[in-house]
C-alpha cells in the first residue's frame, strides 16, 4: 500500500525576488518564476540543513509554481571593494523581478510534507526569494493540502496583490499559468537544468528535469458585476418642440 501524500503551498511574495537557474560570473540573472532548486534551498534552510546535507528526500518532491503577479523584470549595477585591500571589484549586474507574486507546491510523502509545514512556521534559517537581498512581504506557508499537486493549485486562493485584482475586477475568474514538473508517463516537455543533488558550496551539482507550462483557472475575489447599459433619457430637441 502506497504512503499518504500532501502538498504544501507556499505564497512567495516581495518587493524584490530573483531565482537564478544559470547565473554566471558578473551577470547574474533571474528566470520568471521560482525555481524548483531555490524553494527546495528555502524549505532546507527552515529545517536547518546543513549546506553539505544529503537532500535527495526533497529532490524527490514533485514541483509547481503558480505564476499569480508575475511582477517586471528589472535590471541592478552593484559595486563592491576588496574588504583587505580596497581593490574595486568587477561590476555586478544583476536581475529581479520587481512587485512579483507566486504560489510554489511541493508534493511528496506525508509525514516529510507536514514536517516542512512545521519548519516553515519556525524556521531555522529565515527564509529568502532567492537571494539573502530580497526577504518575503508576507507569511510564506499557506498551509497543506490533500488530494493532489493540481487539486491544490485550484483550490488556492488567487494571492496577487489587490490592485492587481481590481484591475482584472470585470474577469470572475482569472487564468493562471502554472509550471510543473512532468509525472512519469506525461509525455515529453521541457528540459532545464534545475533538478538539486548537492548544494554544498564546493561542489553544487543540478540534474536535467522536464517541465510543462500549463493553466488553471481560479476565482477573482474582487471582482465586480458588468453593468447593463442604460442610454441616457436627454433629448436636445425637447426644447423646441414646446
């Protein structure tokens, strides 16, 4: 008989996130949604795992995030100097995505699910949108759910700011685009280098997985009824005829 499942759902919101999947030197970039890599390195940072710790239970995770506010993309020039010698260093540019809000699941065994809910609430380490620059606006956990990855991605409340809700105010509901990782026998998708095995800092090492952007549709809590038309009763010519 197969272990229960769970998923938790995670609002990763900020003024400021960035979620590098293939930074390099200088240029250090950010993808337009979390990345499985940097939810998993929050989720082990809450639990207080050690950088060199084996991780292999929450790479075997299924992944998705909901794209709610998918935010701008900005661009940052950061100087630094050399703490003993004063030397510039190279200038830095780096990426964000700016007023960005998304809903992350993780998908796997129960009692692993619930224990990173705990962790969560209390964690170790306090949790960052991909970088220690960019600390959530909000509480992170939105808490577990039963019945499956996608149940769960329907059943979240829409977390994009209010403004961003009234905009959309005459959509009842609203579509959401989703990035999963594929189950087995799903078909081909995607391929991106974003799979952890290690985040040791001497020798971090990321594996190839397939995802696929998919939608779901969910409720607009501020949305507001079309008024029917009602042309106006003036009548310029009135006037003349009495």
């Amino acid at each position: 008989m197969s272990a229960r499942t769970g998923v938790l759902t995670l609002c990763l919101a900020g003024p400021l996130q960035s979620w590098g999947a293939s930074s390099r030197f200088a240029r250090r970039a950010t993808e337009r949604a979390p990345t499985k890599s940097g939810v998993l390195g929050l989720l082990a940072a809450a639990q207080g795992r050690d950088r060199g710790a084996d991780i292999s239970d929450l790479a075997a995770l299924r992944f998705a995030v909901r794209l709610d506010q998918p935010g701008t993309r900005v661009r940052d020039y950061q100087t630094a100097h050399h703490g003993v010698t004063g030397k510039s260093m190279p200038v830095s540019e780096r990426f964000y995505l700016c007023d960005a809000v998304f809903v992350a699941a993780v998908e796997g065994e129960e009692a692993l699910i619930d224990g990173l809910l705990a962790a969560v609430r209390a964690p170790t380490f306090p949790p960052f949108l991909g970088r220690r620059s960019c600390p959530p606006s909000r509480p992170v956990d939105l808490g577990v759910h039963r019945g499956g990855l996608w149940r769960a991605l329907k059943a979240e409340p829409w977390q994009a700011s209010a403004w961003c809700q009234r905009r959309r105010g005459r959509e009842r509901h609203v579509e959401l685009e989703v990035i999963a990782d594929l189950a087995a026998g799903e078909g081909p998708g995607d391929a991106v280098r974003d799979q952890p095995l290690s985040f040791d800092p001497r020798h971090r090492r990321y594996a190839l997985r397939d995802v696929r952007s998919t939608a779901v549709s969910v409720a607009n809590p501020l949305s507001a009824p079309r008024r029917a038309f009602v042309p106006p009763t003036h009548d310029p010519l009135r006037l003349l005829e009495e």
